[in-house]
C-alpha cells in the first residue's frame, strides 16, 4: 500500500508537469503525499520494512512489487501524455484501482507465489487491526473523494453521467458518486 499510494502522487505530480494549467493533479498529488506518509507511520509503528527506500517520482524499490509500480507508472504517464482528457482518466483508474486494492488483496499480490490465495486474504477485507481497518477507511474517503474530482473533470469534456467505470462495476462507482 505504501508503494500504491506513492505511485498515485508520482503520476499526478507528472501530469501535474504535463499539464500545468489544470489544478486539479497538484491539489491531489499533495492528498497523496499525505496517504503515503499515513501508511509510512504505520509500517513504522509496527515496526516493519519500509517497501519504498527512495522517494524520487517513478522510482519504486519494494523487493517484491517494485517491479510492478514501476511498470504502472510508466505505463499510466505514457497514456496520460495523450491529451488533458486521457489524464483525467488516467487520474480516475488511480482512484478505482486504489479503492478496490485497499479493501481486498491487489491482483498482483494474488498472482504471486507468496502464500497468499485469493483477495480475501489481505486489504481492509482482512485485517483485525483497528488502526489498519481505520487507515484504509481513511485512505477509501481520500480515493472516494479524488475519483469524484476526475469524474467531475471529466464530465465537464463528455457531459454529466457519461464517465464509464475502468477498475470498479459501474454500480461501485455510481455508489461512490452518489447516482
């Protein structure tokens, strides 16, 4: 999680570089910074390894899913640098990628040899940990709040009640939306 969400504030810090004049990636890459500091301090408190030993954009050194971030955030900017419209929807997939990882195991960890067997076995589903179960509340109102942010945007280009759901069902999102 620590690495998802630095992943979230690298790629709005680079669409911010990409397309200065829309504000919106600025005023969220700042509410990423804040996720990622959140989910550092409690890696701390616990006393784990921190995943992420350098904090430069696009730069991910978790042994086990560095290799994963770094091909997302490649993969995400190269679709955002498309056109302004592109990266508003690159900026909603973050939020809908997010939201469904921080309440369930992400694919990625399924799919590898680790142990771990099905999404039910990490994520917000999992976890007993009141202070975890409350950071990824916390974290699903950040991305809640963002996605409603890039839909709005993106709305604003393809008119109101047209933006399409990438990650989640659309009924997820119409949820989260409030339609």
């Amino acid at each position: 999680m620590r690495e998802e969400q630095k992943l979230a504030r690298d790629v709005y810090m680079e669409l911010g570089a990409m397309y200065p004049d829309h504000p919106i990636f600025g005023k969220i890459d700042d509410s990423e910074q804040m996720h990622t500091d959140a989910v550092k301090a409690m890696i701390e408190k616990y006393g784990l390894e921190d995943p992420n030993t350098n904090d430069n954009v696009g730069v991910y050194t978790g042994e086990d899913y560095g290799w994963y971030f770094t091909e997302k955030f490649n993969l995400l900017v190269e679709r955002a640098s498309i056109s302004e419209l592109e990266a508003l929807y690159v900026g909603a997939f973050i939020e809908e990628l997010d939201m469904m990882d921080i309440n369930q195991c992400p694919k990625v960890v399924v799919e590898t040899d680790n142990g771990i067997n099905g999404v039910a076995e990490c994520g917000k589903v999992y976890t007993g940990n009141a202070d975890v179960y409350n950071l990824y509340a916390s974290l699903l109102d950040g991305s809640g709040s963002h996605l409603e942010g890039y839909v709005r945007n993106i709305e604003a280009y393809i008119g109101k009640g047209n933006c399409q759901a990438q990650v989640l069902s659309q009924e997820q999102v119409d949820e989260i939306l409030g339609r």
